[in-house]
C-alpha cells in the first residue's frame, strides 16, 4: 500500500527527572537495548521494501547520541518519540519481528510509551557527508532534509520520511576547496586563529580556577575578528586544542535529535482540595513517603480523603508511579490549594497560576503584576490586569469573532484600541498565537515571562509602542509560517522564543566559539534599541531565506548557513553559546557587508585580490572533523574557479561595523565605534577616534546623555581584562582584537562603564561589577606599544607614590615589558623578568601581611593580584611555574590548600600539554627534565599523604 510521505520531527526538552530504582531500572536498560536491535530490523525491512510508501531511509537507527546506557531516558525524562506510518509498521512487524514487540506500560514519569523505545540519530546529508570525508566543505547545498511533527497517537509510534536531493553534490568536487591537514602546499589562504568563546580557562589556580597550558602570547595588532595576522589578510589557524570551546563534535556529524517531553499536565487543575495550602517544594529526607510528605503540607488536620488525593498530585506532577519509593535528597514539587477549590503552582519564571475547574486562572508575578483570565466555551475571553503603573491597570476581551477589546479602567466599557500599536492587544494577540503553536506548560512561561520583561525595559528606556507591537507582528509572522524551508517548523519556535527572550534581555546575545564579535555587538545594539527590526531580519531569513534591509539591499542567505550549526542545536543554549536566532542574524549581517563592499585579501603566495562587492560569502559549514579549533566558519572568493575558501573568519573594519549598523537602522552617524587612533582597522572616516583617555570619557558620557549607547568600543584581548576573560587567549584570540558595547555610564571621579562582552554572562560587567573608563582606556591600546607601556608604568609609579600600590598593575607591566620585542629598550629579558617577578612576589607578601596585621588589607586587591600572576604563570615553562607558585606560597600569599591545589593543576595542565607536544611531535625535553626535577624536590619535602593526595588531585578533571 503506497503511503504519502510525511515527515519527522524529534524535539528536545531538558527536564530533571527522577531515578528508576532497582529491578525497574534493569528491567528499562533490557527492554531499551533489546528493542535497540528490534528497531534496526524495522527500519531495515523498511529500507528493503516492505514499505512501497517509504522512498528512502536516511542514516541508521542508533541509540541516543553519547548514551551508554539506555534506560537514561527513563531516569532523564527525555522520552523519544518516534513516528512510523502505520501500515508499514505493521507489515515490517509481520514480516520480520513477530508480535508483541512493543509492549506499552508506563514508563518512569507516567507516561505511557513503547517500551525501551530508543531514539534515532540521523546522518544529516549524505553529500555533506563525502565531502568531509575528503575534508571539503560543499557551498550552499541544495541538499534539502524536511521534518514535521504531525502528532501521533499514544503508543503508536509513526514514521514517514522525506528526502529530497536536488543536486548530485556526491558525484561532483565541491565548489570550495578545503586543504587535506597536513598538505602544506594545500593551506587555506587567510586562515585566522580562532575566537574560542564558551569555555573559559585561566591560570594554574593560583587563585582557584585551573589552567591552560602554558603558551606564547603573541602581541600583533590586528583588525577585528578576534584574532588575525598582523598585515590583515594571510591569518593562521589556532589549532591548540588546549583552546577548543565545549560544544564540538567528534567529526561525525549528525542532525541532532530533539527528544519531546511528553507532559500529561498541560491543563492539569489538581484534585479538589479546599484548603489554603501554598506551593513549594520538598527535600526527601529519610523515611520520608508521600503519604507523610503530602499529609505534612496539607497541616495535621486534613482529612484522610484530602491527603489521598494529595498523594495523586504528587505523583501526577513529579512523575512517579503509584507506590514508588522516594530517593532520598530528591526535590519534589508540592502544588498548591485554595479554600474556595483553586490548584495553585508556580511556573519556571517565578510565577503564581492558580487554576479553577471552571477554566477561570490567575496570575501574579513578582513584580507586583498579574491578571485573571475567565474562558467562555466559545474561546472568547475576559482579563482583569493590575500592576504598579497606570498603563498596566487595564481589563482586555477577546470576542468569539477573535476581536480585542480593551478597557482603561474597571467598569469601563470594552471598545476597539484606538492605537493600531496597541501594546496591550499585540500582546494579547501574540500570547494567543504562541499559546496555540507551543504547548510546552514551561515553554509558555518563559515566552510570557519574557514578554513582560521586554514591556518592562520598553518603559523604563522610553521605547515607542510601535517598537514592542512591530516586534510582536514579527514573532507572530515566525510562528504562524507554514512549510519546512529554509526551516522547520519545531526550529521556528525555539528560534522565536529566542527572539523574545533577546529582546527582553540583549546582554544575553553571544557569539559563542565564532568569531563574530564585529556583527554580535550590533545585534546587541539593535536588539537594545531597535528589537523590532532584530526580529524582522530573523523572521524574514526564518520564513524566506533572505533579508531586505531598510536601504532596499537584498541578502541572499546560504541555506545550509541558515540550519542550526553545533551551538545552534542546544536547546536552550548553554551560557556563553550562540543561539539559533543570533546565528541567523550574525550570518545575514556579515553576507550583508560582503555583498555590498569590495573586499581585498593577499593569498598564500603573495599575490592581492580585490574583490567587488558581491564576490565574498560568509558561511557556517560543519566542523572540520577532527580539528577542534574549528567552529564551522568560512569566508569564501566566490569570483575564483572553483570557489575558494580563504579564511576561516569573518574580516570587517572598524568603519565596516558602522556601515553593517546603519543599514540595519537606517542611522547615518558615525559614533556607533570608539577606536583608539593609534590602533583603529580601517579608514576610520565613519569611527569616533580617541587619543586620552579624556576624551574617551567625553565620548561615552556625550552617547549616555543623548540615549545612544549601546556603543562599541574596540579592545586588544592582550591587555587586562579581556586577557583575564579570555581565559589567558583561548576566548578572544590572543593577541587579537576584540570589540565590546557599553551600555551603561556613571560620571565618577572616577568615571566607570558597564560592559556587555559577547563571550557570555561571566565575562560581563555589569550591575555593581562595573570597569573604570581608565582601565578601558589601557585596553584599547595595542599591548607591546610604548604608549601602553608608559602609561601603566605612570599608573604604577602613581601608586607607589602615594602608598596605594595596586599589585595586579605591578604584575601586569612586567608581563608586558617581557613580551616586547627583541631591541626594545624596554624589553625585560628572561633572567630580568624572572628577577623582578620575585621581587614583585616577595613584596607583595610582605605587604599583606602589615595590611592584615593593621587592618588595611584590600581582599580584592589580593583576589585581582593573584588571577593576574596566574595568567603570567601559565605562559611561563612548567618549571618556572613550579618555582612561582612556591615562591608565592613561602611569602603567605596563598593558604597550603591553594598552593596544593595550584600544584595538581600545574602537573595536570602540563601533562596534556606534553602529550599534545608529543603528537605533534614538538616539545623541550630540557624543559620537561628541569620541571620532574622541580616537582621531585617540592613533593620529596611533603609528608606521604599530602604527596599522595595532590598527585591524585592531578589526575582529575
């Protein structure tokens, strides 16, 4: 029987779930794996044609990818649901499994699911695929792969599957030529080392962060995409993969499979229990059952009937079978009552819901904010909305023709909103539009939570209401799109939740492990103060697949840039990690630039091209197997045959990033970027150029008074703080540049900015965590200028002067002093700087203990001292590594537990090293020796067991 294709759609769902105990979690890990091979003889003899309805089975059914054990999906609470069209379930099901294959029961959460039922990764286009193989990215793939969730019912899992392939990309060499590793007559040409974003790593814990290996620091001035050569063109991979962010694959890659929470309590409203019990949650403690749990919540004098039905609650809303024992330490959540009937929880944002049998629900955030909701059987609605200002006071009707309605005030009559930007009926529209397409309970209150918050900064920065409406008709427009190109339509959804939350929150936008700090400042800028127009770009590539700016420019997207790379597919991302939306909108913007200024670049052997607006393309490919330093990017001469990729980052000037943000704004300033004048990329005819750091000050407090800031400012990740935030280079590309908005401004003396860093939350700073316009003023210099150099030595020479010595300056000036080039009269050579850092040590031992001893000692100062030297440490040999953090220790700089503790991660961080050096075939034998030596001597004065311990700490992760 012929089946019309459909297509699959496995969503993910991150939920804490609860542990299967004993003979159950046996019993689970069996049935997953026995019907593991059941499902590969299914999926076989619907590859062999016992289907004629199934034209192609794309990859192999495996169990979930990076899952040893399969009853994880029971102890998770990801339970894969899988599709299969019935008819060629059945006939597989004859043909090769017999009967009973599948037995239903509940599983773990309650939910009825085929038992053991694994997930199935997919091998994402089989094109794709060859052309890794031979280390060869394809460019913009018309290798299509759709997928749509179509519901099936419970327990009868159905499966269609559609692949398209338009083109015969195995059949024919890629377009853009990749170099096999290895071959050097074959390098990529203008290959930049490599912004590594997500994972931060510092020193060798001399405060208590571990580190990386050491390595050289170089000091080049360069245009900014967070590392470059020093001429800005011929770039050099960063290939330490000491370096590589978290995130990254081992090579293969797959479409990742999302795995769908399966939540029977959507419309969940409780037992009925008339009693004002408030919700919460609980620790299981020994001896602890349900029936003691819920009786303690309910107080001594419920009735025996109330804390049965409790007792249901508890089992419905934390998963658990009937009679299931309690894990001791287990959180459960205790939903609520009231006495007149309501179910009362609280949602992922903080939330109070309570709920009525009689579809009645109500509200109440935090912030003093909340509404009631009265649903008739027709849909048509009635709200009662409150909060602390006036325009938050106001009653809303939906009528069952789907009009709304609004009210100024209670006892008003309801009547069409004047205001065609009515904050309050976009809202209501979108939420109803968000509610009918997610159906997630917790989903639904992010999206709502973040919609106030979005209303909330829209008042407190004076954004019109056309911008919170415009962005709502966006998210809208998202949502409601039919069909599965250039996206699907579970893609769509997590990509306008992003949105939403970005607009609420704009320092949540990063660029992750890509080097795209250049266009990540202006997203953030955009989403600050212009959110709508954010959204409409991400719509519009979502929906179409390309972008009309405000100056009628058109940009074409490559459609295998526009699918969720390996950051993209987290759901949601992990901090510091790109999203999906943000991918969309830094691919968009950079093809933006490309294709409409001319770009010129020096090849590996010399020769210059220039190339006119139109010939360059930015593209997320896959990663590179095997190498973990490369994030997917590719910067590609579409005008050379074949197209050849030439770098593996995005190149923009300073002047570029002006001319991206105001064709995205349609402004036609150029105070957008503050450069330093000695170190600015580009003509700097559209850069706002400062030479002091009083006129930097001027700059940022003249944006603060006129409501232009966000503005980005343009930094060297050599210099303190980016070096420290970088993780000693491994984020920003040592030695590279970097750009950073300010958002925030406060007139001193002395005067301090807060900064939003694309590199995640931790490496922000903001709210009390501010940085003072002076030491952003020192960041932006190139580090091995002498301009740098004199003005931290005037700084250091300042505070001695006036016995406020600021340790962490005193560290950082040598660091600087060392790194200058040979024939510099400044330069510090190795006995020099040696000499001098323990002096440095010594004296500041010495220092913190008078402080401590009359009460002036600055715990910061020290905090701020000690991350520094550790930066300094992991650059150095392991031996003279060694050496410092001893020295450190012997002046009381660091408590025996630190210096323990910095000395397992000195052996640990040295040890990979080593081992990377010996893959490579590098290394210092003399420095290895000189370091065994080191460690043999410092151990050798220990006792056994502390030897003992740090050398157990050192085998760690």
């Amino acid at each position: 029987m012929s089946t019309t294709p459909e297509e699959l759609e496995v969503q993910q769902s991150q939920r804490t779930g609860k542990d299967v105990p004993g003979e159950a979690l046996k019993e689970a890990s069996e049935g997953a794996e026995q019907l593991a091979n059941d499902f590969k003889k299914l999926i076989k003899s619907l590859k062999d044609g016992a289907s004629s309805g199934v034209t192609g089975i794309i990859g192999k059914p495996q169990l979930i990818d990076g899952v040893k054990d399969p009853a994880r999906i029971y102890r998770s609470g990801e339970i894969p649901k899988i599709k299969i069209g019935l008819q060629d379930y059945q006939a597989a099901h004859r043909a090769e499994l017999g009967k009973n294959v599948v037995s239903n029961r509940p599983d773990a959460q309650g939910v009825e699911i085929p038992r053991g039922r694994p997930d199935v990764q997919l091998d994402h286009e089989e094109s794709h695929q060859r052309a890794e193989r031979n280390q060869e990215p394809t460019h913009q793939a018309d290798h299509e792969q759709k997928l749509e969730h179509k519901g099936a019912p419970q327990g009868r899992p159905e499966v269609k599957l559609e692949h398209e392939e338009t083109h015969q990309a195995a059949q024919q060499k890629p377009e853009h030529e990749a170099t096999p590793q290895g071959r050097a007559d074959q390098k990529l040409e203008h290959e930049g080392a490599h912004h590594q974003g997500p994972e931060r790593r510092g020193g060798p814990s001399v405060p208590d962060a571990a580190a990386d290996a050491p390595a050289e620091l170089p000091t080049r001035r360069a245009p900014v995409q967070d590392s470059q050569h020093a001429d800005g063109n011929e770039q050099h991979e960063n290939t330490n993969p000491q370096a590589a962010g978290r995130g990254r694959h081992d090579g293969v890659v797959h479409m990742r499979p999302e795995l769908v929470r399966v939540d029977p309590d959507a419309a969940y409203t409780g037992e009925q229990i008339n009693r004002d019990v408030a919700p919460g949650t609980h620790t299981v403690a020994t001896g602890d059952t349900l029936e003691s749990i819920a009786r303690n919540h309910l107080g001594a004098d419920a009735s025996q009937e109330d804390v049965a039905k409790h007792v249901r609650e508890l089992e419905r809303v934390n998963h658990l079978r009937p009679n299931q024992a309690l894990r001791e330490g287990a959180e459960l959540t205790m939903p609520g009552h009231t006495a007149d009937g309501g179910y009362v929880n609280k949602d992922a944002a903080g939330r109070t819901h309570t709920r009525w049998s009689d579809r009645t629900e109500r509200v109440e955030g935090t912030d003093g904010t909340g509404y009631v909701r009265r649903t008739a059987d027709d849909g048509s609605y009635t709200e009662h909305h409150w909060g602390r200002n006036p325009q938050q006071n106001y009653e809303l009707t939906k009528t069952a023709d789907g009009r709304y309605l609004v009210a100024d005030r209670p006892g008003e009559a309801p009547h069409e909103a004047a205001d065609a930007n009515d904050v309050r009926v976009a809202h209501a529209h979108l939420n109803d539009i968000m509610e009918s397409r997610i159906t997630d309970p917790a989903e639904r209150a992010r999206f709502q939570a973040n919609m106030e918050a979005f209303e909330q900064r829209a008042r407190e920065r004076n954004l019109p209401p056309d911008e919170v409406a415009n962005t709502y008709r966006q998210l809208e427009t998202l949502l409601e799109h039919e069909g599965n190109r250039p996206t699907t339509e579970a893609q769509r959804r997590v990509i306008a939740s992003q949105v939403m939350d970005q607009a609420a929150h704009p320092t949540t936008v990063d660029q992750g492990d890509h080097s795209t700090c250049n266009v990540t400042t202006v997203e953030s800028r955009l989403y600050t103060r212009n959110p709508s127009e954010a959204a409409r770009l991400v719509t519009e590539v979502s929906t179409t697949g390309r972008f009309t700016a405000r100056d009628g420019t058109v940009v074409r997207v490559p459609a295998d840039s526009i699918r969720p790379d390996h950051q993209a597919v987290h759901v949601p991302p992990p901090e510091g990690e790109r999203s999906h939306a943000s991918q969309i909108f830094q691919v968009t913007t950079l093809n933006m630039y490309y294709q409409t200024e001319p770009y010129t670049y020096t090849d590996g052997r010399g020769r210059q091209h220039v190339v006119p607006p139109g010939g360059m393309s930015y593209e997320q490919h896959r990663q590179r197997p095997g190498d973990p330093s490369d994030a997917g990017e590719r910067l590609i001469d579409t005008t050379r045959r074949p197209p050849r990729t030439i770098g593996r980052s995005p190149d923009i000037t300073d002047d570029g990033i002006v001319r991206v943000n105001n064709r995205l704004t349609g402004e036609a300033g150029t105070d957008t970027v503050i450069s330093h004048a000695g170190n600015c990329y580009g003509d700097s005819t559209r850069v706002a150029t400062v030479q002091n750091e009083e006129q930097l000050n001027d700059r940022i407090a003249q944006a603060a008074r006129d409501g232009k800031l966000p503005i980005i400012v343009r930094v060297e990740t050599s210099n303190q703080p980016w070096l420290r935030d970088s993780g000693n280079g491994s984020a920003g590309g040592s030695g590279g540049a970097h750009v950073i908005s300010i958002t925030g401004y406060e007139a001193g003396p002395p005067s301090r900015v807060q900064v939003d860093n694309q590199w995640g939350e931790r490496t922000d700073y903001q709210g009390t965590n501010t940085l003072s316009v002076h030491d952003l003023y020192l960041s932006m210099r190139p580090a091995d200028s002498a301009g740098q150099i004199s003005e931290l030595q005037r700084d250091v020479d300042w505070d001695r002067a006036h016995n406020t010595v600021d340790t962490r300056k005193e560290f950082e000036l040598l660091r600087l002093r060392h790194n200058l080039p040979a024939g510099d009269a400044n330069k510090l050579s190795d006995a020099d700087f040696d000499r001098m850092m323990n002096e440095q040590i010594d004296a500041a031992g010495q220092r913190w203990r008078e402080q401590k001893a009359n009460g002036s000692f600055n715990e910061n100062e020290q905090r701020n001292a000690l991350r520094t030297l550790g930066e300094i440490m992991a650059t150095q040999p392991a031996d003279k590594q060694l050496k410092m953090l001893e020295r450190l220790h012997a002046v009381d700089g660091i408590p025996n537990d630190r210096y323990d503790r910095g000395l397992a991660n000195i052996i640990r961080n040295n040890r990979e090293r080593w081992k990377d050096e010996d893959n490579r075939g590098t290394g210092d034998r003399g420095e290895r020796q000189r370091a065994r030596q080191e460690l043999d001597r410092i151990l050798n004065g220990m006792t056994p067991e502390r030897r003992a311990a740090i050398l157990a700490d050192s085998r760690r992760r």
